[in-house]
C-alpha cells in the first residue's frame, strides 16, 4: 500500500502561546497547576514573540513576511504608525485568561491602574514606554471604604523600556501591581492576564492618583479615582494567524468581553 506525504504547517507562535495558556492556566479539568514554574514557560514565550506575530507592522521587518510562517501571509497587517489612539486588539478572553495587545501612539498615556487578584505578563513588542508602578504596602480592605487608599511602595519610578527587552510579570502582591505606562516613542505592549478583569468576581479595573510622601523616600499614598475623563481607548481587529481554541474554553466570556467593551470597537466597528 502507497501512503502518500503530508506536510504539516509548523504552529504560529501566537498559538503556541494560546495552548501554553489554556495548558497553564485554564481550570478546565486542572491540567497543570498555575506553577512559577508554567508562568516562567509563557514568558519565556512571550520573550520570543514580535509585532508581526499578533498581526501587527512596526515598520521594522518587512521580511517576517517571507519567513516561515506561511499564515501571515494571507493576511494584512496594522501598521504601528496607523495608531493616533491608545488601541487595543484583542486576541482571547475565557474565564481563565486574556490575550491582548495595546498599541500606543508616541506621548500616549495609560493612566495609573491595578490588576485586582491577577498576575500580568507585558512583552514589549516595539518601540519605548515610561513605566511607574506600586505595589501595597498592605492591601486596603475591600470593605471597609467604598474608596481604595493606601500606602504604596514605589517598584519602578519612571523607568524606560525599551524593546527588545524581556517579558515583565506582575503578581497579586509584588512586581508592580499598579502601573501607569506613558509611550516615549510609538509602541506596543502584548498582555496575557489571568484571570481577566471582571466586575461580576471582584475585579474591576481601579485608577489611582499617587502622592510622594517627601519623609518617606521610595513610597507613596494611593487614592482611588474616577477613571480620567480624557482616557479614551479604541478596538482594532486581530489580523494575526487564526487561533484554534479549545473546545472546552468557556465561549461566552469572549461575547461577554464585547458586550463590556463595546466603546473600545465604536471606531473600528469589529
């Protein structure tokens, strides 16, 4: 009997990075536990990923186009200096995780803000961002004031990054929880979050205005604050490689994301 050869397309690296996840991070049948050990595996991932592999042209290697991954090029990319507005795209959300990347126009910035209970991975995709992050001294009570304040230690103090640089990851009580990101030059930043904001569990998305204390060098005092009036966020399409998702992913949190961000798509229209 004659078999006949088949070639196999090698995986983008944005699936790759999505299996990893639902692998590492999904609770559907506690596959692998959330180890350091599994989070070091993503952004050891993540370290190896650019623009081009989320669909995204920075304008600085046209050539990705002929490499070995034949899926981008069926597709157009964003371009990097198309973006006039902080934009995301979003790529997944389930009830486990989320995988996006915001795209920054030079001089944009993403005000002061936590990420509640969740450990954050950030690679820089292109370009430099001005970094200031806390982490709490003591996490203010949640129930207590209807107002979260507090003392916070000061992790990056205006700190420049600048791609290609290593993935960051922010934990629930250390690496800089609460971070604002101001762009130096236009750029990009890919996130994986777990678990996602949520407002239903416990975990909305809280803007901070910080206050130096001069007699405490390296800490400031946190007040919680409307989000600023001139933050504006807008959605861009995903163009990167399709991702096969798993069947066993919970579906409707991606509809669900859609329905709560419905002003980050008024632009684009996804």
């Amino acid at each position: 009997m004659a078999f006949q050869n088949y070639t196999v397309a090698p995986l983008s690296k944005v699936q790759r990075l999505y299996d990893a996840c639902d692998m590492v991070l999904s609770s559907a049948g506690m596959r692998m536990p959330a180890t350091l050990g599994g989070i070091r595996w993503l952004q050891h991932l993540l370290d190896g990923m650019e623009a081009a592999d989320v669909g995204i042209d920075d304008g600085e290697k046209p050539s990705l186009l002929d490499g070995d991954e034949p899926s981008l090029k069926s597709v157009g990319l964003l371009p990097a200096h198309g973006f006039t507005r902080i934009t995301y795209v979003h790529i997944h959300q389930c009830r486990d995780f989320s995988i996006g990347v915001f795209c920054f126009p030079a001089g944009a910035t993403l005000p002061l803000h936590d990420h509640p209970e969740m450990v954050v991975l950030s690679k820089l995709l292109y370009g430099s961002v001005r970094v200031r992050s806390y982490d709490w001294v003591k996490a203010p009570p949640s129930s207590s004031s209807p107002r979260k304040c507090g003392l916070a230690r000061l992790v990056a103090a205006d700190e420049v990054r600048r791609a290609p640089c290593e993935t960051s990851v922010m934990f629930p009580r250390s690496g800089g929880n609460m971070h604002a990101f101001t762009a130096v030059t236009p750029c990009a930043i890919l996130d994986v979050i777990t678990p996602p904001y949520s407002e239903e569990h416990g975990r909305p998305s809280t803007y901070f205005n910080d206050v130096p204390i001069p007699s405490l060098p390296g800490f400031a005092f946190l007040e919680e604050v409307e989000m600023p009036q001139d933050l504006s966020v807008v959605g861009a399409p995903y163009l990167g490689p399709r991702i096969m998702v798993d069947m066993d992913d919970d579906d409707d949190d991606d509809d669900d994301f859609y329905d709560d961000h419905d002003d980050f798509y008024d632009e684009y229209g996804q």
